[in-house]
C-alpha cells in the first residue's frame, strides 16, 4: 500500500484541478480523510490486537473498506456535509465518494499485498493493475522509520505526488489560460 502520505495527493490534484473556491478547505480535509479511511482496518493489528479476522479477507486489511460499495457508501458524509460547504449536494457526495475509492485505486498500483476486492460483494476476484509502479510501504511504525521506508517515501514523490501535482496544476493552468 502506499503510505497515507500518498493517499492524500489525490484530492490534494484535484483541488488544484477545480482551482481556488471551488473546493473550501473544510472540504479539501474532509476527501484527504476519505482517501486514508479504508486503512482503518488495519489499526486493530497495529495494536497487536487480533480479531480473530483473516488479513487477506474480507473483514481484513484490503478487503471491504477498500471496495466501490464502501467508497459510494462514506460518499454519503459528502451529502451531509455538502450545505455546510456551500456546494450543491452531488458535488459533496461525488467528492467524497471519489476521494475514498482513489485510496484501493492507488492500492492496485502497489508492487505488493493481496490485490482491492473492489467489486465485492459482487465478485470476490481482487485486482491487481498490470502495472505497479508503487513499492509497496512497510506496515509497522518501526519499519517505516527506517532506510526501507525513507526508499518507499522517495518511490511515492516520484510514482504519486509528482504527477498527480503536474497534472492538477496542468489542469489549473489550462482553466486559466481559456479564461484570459
């Protein structure tokens, strides 16, 4: 999985993309929330704290947090919050809803792990993209805070934060340009 530092730089890019004002900050930390909330399946292992769950289940680490159904589900809060934003309420729950299923996408493209289930509860296959480009992070704190980590860290500048940031700004640039 990439680090949850990477999973950010999705709505980070798309809030460049739609430019200032149109996505409020309250909103902007709401989706960078969205896209880390399916690894929260994990925090009982990191605890020590055994469920009596199968990881690479469905009730375990990739399993139904990381699927479409719980990302058009959490996409929900987006609706809630959607007044409180001042956008229209498709625009909320589309934002949300966007923001938590970019955290399996970002997933599949990982060098490691059980593939996203993110058809279930329709299908059970996981997935895998062809291409994986991003090394896979080391779970534990420990091993995170170590060379391995600062390698995947620079792995993820490189595969995730640079092109996600030139393609938002790209698009930022673009609107902008058609403007003058």
């Amino acid at each position: 999985m990439p680090t949850i530092f990477s999973h950010v730089a999705v709505p980070v890019a798309a809030a460049l993309a739609l430019g200032s004002g149109r996505v409020p900050t309250s909103m902007l930390l709401a989706g960078m929330l969205a896209a880390i909330v399916p690894d929260f399946d994990g925090i009982p292992h990191q605890f020590g704290i055994n469920l009596g769950v199968n990881l690479g289940g469905m009730w375990g680490h990739r399993g139904y947090t990381h699927t479409l159904g719980f990302a058009l589900a959490f996409g929900l809060v987006g609706l809630l919050l959607a007044r409180r934003w001042g956008v229209p309420r498709l625009a909320g729950y589309a934002w949300m809803a966007l923001c938590c299923f970019s955290h399996p996408l970002l997933d599949m493209l990982t060098s490691g792990g059980s593939g996203i289930a993110a058809l279930w509860p329709f299908a059970s296959e996981r997935f895998f993209s062809p291409w994986r480009p991003i090394e896979v992070s080391p779970i534990a704190a420990s091993r995170f805070f170590s060379q391995r980590g600062l390698q995947v860290v620079s792995n993820e500048l490189f595969t995730v934060w640079f092109p996600l940031l030139t393609i938002g700004l790209s698009i930022f640039a673009l609107r902008h340009t058609r403007k003058s």
